[in-house]
C-alpha cells in the first residue's frame, strides 16, 4: 500500500512538472522575438525589446533607450531612467553615450556636479574617434588653451580627410 502510495504521488509529481513546463513553453511562444535588427523602431514591441536588450547588457540598447527615455519615444518620458541607462552605456565606454552625457551634464542634467564630467567625457568620446566630441572640445578649450583648441582641430581634420 505505501508503495502504491509512493508511486502515485512521483506520477503526481511528474504530471505537474509536464504541465507546467508546456505551459512555460506556450508563454515563450506566444512572445514575439526581440531581434532589434529586423523590428522598425515604431514596432509596438520595440521598446519593449530595447528594454530586454539593455538588461542583457547590449549598450547599444542601453543608449537607444536613454534615448528614449528623455525625450518619451515609445515610452514616458522619465528622466532618471534616461540618465542610468546613458550612465550604463557610457561605463561600456561607448563613445556615443559618453558624448551624450558630456552633452547632458551641459545642459544641467547633473546639477552643478556634473559640470566636472563634461570635458572629461567629451575627451574620452572624442579618444575614440567622435567627431562631435572632438568639435565640443576645440570649442571649450577656443580661448582658454590655443594648444589644445589646435590639438583637437588637428583631429577633426584626420576624421574629416
């Protein structure tokens, strides 16, 4: 009898395990797939990739969506998430995103604080080639250090040839 017993409740066992597994599959089906490269940005799933995108750690998401974020495309405009998925981005040393920061930090995102961030930022975007960053410096430094204004317009003119 405790045999029997035993054994109806591993089949027990066994027949919830197989359920819920077919059920977890089901809801994996029923998603769509989250490949960024064949979805439109004005997909209804787009953000939603982006997000999962960016928690995996594609800092290429994680910029698109900062992007998002501060400006409300596809999702609320929310301002704290845009600077922590730009500050995610940028700690990858994604040029792009450091450069966005730099330009951010500009326009006040950070407070007073984060005037300290802008031209090391803007340097290490422009270390990496963007030419943006490389105009914002030659820019900063135009009357304070002729030195560095001719060092970075020396650069732009690499990247521009």
């Amino acid at each position: 009898m405790r045999l029997f017993r035993n054994i109806l409740i591993f089949m027990l066992i066994l027949s919830c395990l197989w359920i819920g597994a077919l059920i977890i599959r089901k809801s994996f089906q029923s998603q769509p797939s989250c490949s960024l490269q064949e979805m439109a940005p004005n997909h209804p799933d787009y953000a939603r990739c982006m997000v999962i995108k960016a928690n995996a750690g594609d800092n290429q998401a994680m910029y698109k969506l900062a992007l998002m974020y501060d400006v409300g495309d596809h999702i609320p405009e929310n301002r704290e998430q845009a600077i922590y998925w730009m500050q995610k981005a940028g700690n990858t040393n994604l040029a792009e995103a450091q450069y966005a920061i730099a330009v951010w930090a500009e326009r006040g995102y950070f407070g007073q604080e984060g005037k300290d961030l802008i031209i090391p930022l803007y340097t290490a975007a422009a270390e990496q080639g963007h030419l943006n960053a490389m105009k914002s410096l030659a820019n900063i430094y135009r009357d304070t250090n002729q030195e560095k204004t001719q060092y970075w317009m020396n650069k732009i003119q690499q990247v521009i040839q």
